[in-house]
C-alpha cells in the first residue's frame, strides 16, 4: 500500500512539472517540438490529476502507518510543489491584463514620446500602444474604430502583432497559457486551443490550423506617431501594474543582456534584431544594422520591389511595395518624395491622391522570424 501512496504521489509531482515544463521556458523546453505532447497533458490534465489523488488517498487510508507524519509531511510538500507550478509559475498568474484600460491624448499623455508603440488605424481612428506596457500584459483587448482588435507583442521574440479577436463570426476572448518555441501563446475561452502569437495561428485543439484575421499595425516611436497622427489615443499605465512594468529602455534601445529578451548588437545572431518583411506568399529579413547604416534598402522580393526607410529617431520604420521598378527614394525629415510626388513617413500621398502601397513589416529578433517564416529569404 505504501508503494501505491508514493507512486501516486510521485506520479501527480511530475505530471504537473511536465505540464509546466512544455509551455514555459525552462532550458530545452522551447527548442524541441512538444506541442502535441503538451496539449495532451492540458487537456486530460484532470483525469491524470484524479488517478493520481485516488492513488495517494487508497495508500494513505490502506497502509498502517508507524510514522504517520511521514507521507503526511511528504503530501504537504508536494501539495506546495503543485500550487507554485499551478498559481506562480503559470503565464496567467504571473502576466495579467489591463484591469483598467485608460488612453490620453497629446496634451494629456504621460508616456514618454521616445518611447516604442504597436500604432494601429482602423476607419479614421488611431490609437498607440506602448511597448512598454504590452512587454509585461502581453495582450490588450480594445476597439478602434468600432473594430474589436485584440493587440498583442512577445518580449521574447520581440514581436508586436494586432489581430481581430473574430473566430467563425463570433467575439472571442482569450488568456496567456504558456509559450512555444519561444513565443507566447494564447488559449481561446470557448474551444480551449492554443494560438501563436505570432502568427495568430491555432497551433492545438479543435481550431487548429485556423487564422485569426491581421490588423494592420506599424511599429513607431511615439513622437513618430504623433507626427503621422496627432490626434491618436495613447494606452496608459495601469496604476494596478506599475511596479511590473519596465522601468528602463534597455529592452527597447537593445542594450539588455537577459538570456530570454536581451539583444545581440552583431547580425545574424539569434538574439540580433531584422526587419520582415511579407510580400504576398514570399517574405524575406534585412539586418537592422544594415537599416540604420543606409537608411533606405531596395531590394527584390520575388519579382516585386520593395522599399525599407527607417526615419530620423532611428526606430520607426516602414516598408513598400514600389510604384514602379528602380524608382528612388529621397527622405528629407522623414518626408518621402519619389519623383515630383511627396509623401508621409508611412506612405500617405501629401502632393499627390494616391499613397504608396505600405506592406508587412516587423521588428524582431531573428530567431522568432527564422522559426516561424521558415522559407524566408534573408540579405545575409
């Protein structure tokens, strides 16, 4: 009897560090492909945890104990194990979102305009989302422009992304569960699969294979921002979440050295910083040192031409598709002009009716860009 009480007991303390194990980034967690496995656990989590407990109780009330203290100390331990690996080291009990959504405009914004936003405009509406405050919520639920956008950025791929939180028609809801291949993952309420973050692909469950639809967005400097659309809304601090956000720029400016969300200043390093870039099915990166050293990169993707300008504060940045072939770009405080034509910084026609055709790009660290646009081309 006692063997069944300890195999119980043993069995239930390792089940739930597997079930953590797979989904958060312990050392060599996120580099193997255990998303099935994983998913497994989660979902039968509760029949796993049931043989287990009646294991435990059959053992514990079926063997005569001399030194009954013994399993009982022995069960306060693993109960204790078990609720750290359940309620602290679980991704929504240690990032929470917004409990109190507040959004200023210029003459009342308290975030400081260096700072890094996800930019996004939907029907005429602008709003701006600090970096700063997506790195620690991971995911911010709004509506702009009468559209539910769900905005969302991983620290540790350096990946800023706003889907519409739209799933066969109907409004869905969803929590941080964990991550894979370093890149935080999202569970919807109603089916329980499991998203990417990256790509707002459903990567486990019964939607699996499903794409949440892209909102355009634009990774700017807020002063940058501000310049393009002066009457946009910022996201606010949360004062409930003050103390958990970032309170340096190292993570921003890439001066961080942490092991998960640091920088690598070389190129082509895991943890070196590229631009993305999707151009119909084909999608290619260009080193973000080369960007800052040129300023302006013409480049082929396929057979179309493209064009990457990164403006004065040397972190806002956008790509297009060019309006014809070897056109050139001259950039005059972040004014493009093509020929006689003038544009905005994102592509907006100031001279001319017609605007260039603006497309995917994102800043990030090369090993998310690598791993989850696996036939990416690169200008290495």
């Amino acid at each position: 009897m006692k063997k069944i009480f300890y195999t119980g007991l043993i069995g239930i303390l390792l089940f739930e560090i597997a079930n953590v194990f797979f989904i958060m980034p312990f050392p060599g967690s996120q580099r193997i492909n255990s998303i099935e496995i994983a998913y497994f656990l989660y979902k039968w989590r509760w029949i796993f945890r049931s043989i287990f407990l009646l294991l435990i109780l059959y053992g514990l009330f079926r063997t005569v104990w001399i030194r009954l203290w013994i399993p009982l100390v022995s069960l306060i331990v693993v109960l204790v194990a078990i609720y750290f690996l359940n309620f602290k080291m679980a991704a929504d009990h240690m990032f929470y979102q917004p409990k109190n959504l507040m959004f200023a405009d210029a003459a009342s914004n308290k975030v400081d305009t260096q700072r890094l936003v996800i930019g996004v405009i939907v029907n005429g509406e602008a709003k701006a989302y600090p970096i700063r405050f997506l790195g620690y919520h991971h995911q911010v639920q709004d509506v702009i422009g009468g559209k539910a956008v769900l905005v969302t950025y991983c620290t540790v791929c350096r990946t800023g992304r706003v889907f519409e939180p739209v799933v066969d028609g109907k409004h869905e809801r969803f929590r941080l569960v964990g991550m894979d291949h370093f890149n935080a993952m999202l569970e919807d309420v109603t089916t329980k699969s499991w998203w990417r973050q990256a790509t707002g692909e459903a990567i486990a469950g019964k939607l699996k294979g499903y794409k949440l639809p892209e909102v355009t967005s634009s990774q700017t400097s807020l002063a940058e921002w501000f310049r393009l659309y002066p009457h946009t809304s910022v996201m606010q601090a949360d004062s409930s979440y003050i103390s958990m956000y970032d309170t340096t720029l190292k993570y921003e400016n890439g001066t961080s050295r942490s092991s998960l969300t640091g920088t690598d200043s070389l190129s082509w390093k895991d943890k070196s910083w590229v631009i993305g870039v999707r151009a119909g099915n084909e999608s290619k990166a260009y080193d973000w040192n080369a960007l800052t050293k040129e300023r302006i990169i013409y480049d082929n993707i396929g057979e179309l031409p493209v064009m990457l300008v990164l403006a004065d504060d040397n972190k806002s940045f956008f790509a297009f598709e060019a309006p014809y072939k070897d056109a050139r770009i001259t950039m005059h405080h972040d004014t493009l002009s093509i020929g006689a034509y003038a544009y905005t910084l994102d592509g907006k026609g100031i001279n001319t009716s017609s605007s260039l055709k603006r497309l995917f790009a994102s800043q990030e660290f090369w090993h998310s860009w690598r791993t989850f646009n696996p036939n990416t081309l690169s200008d290495k």
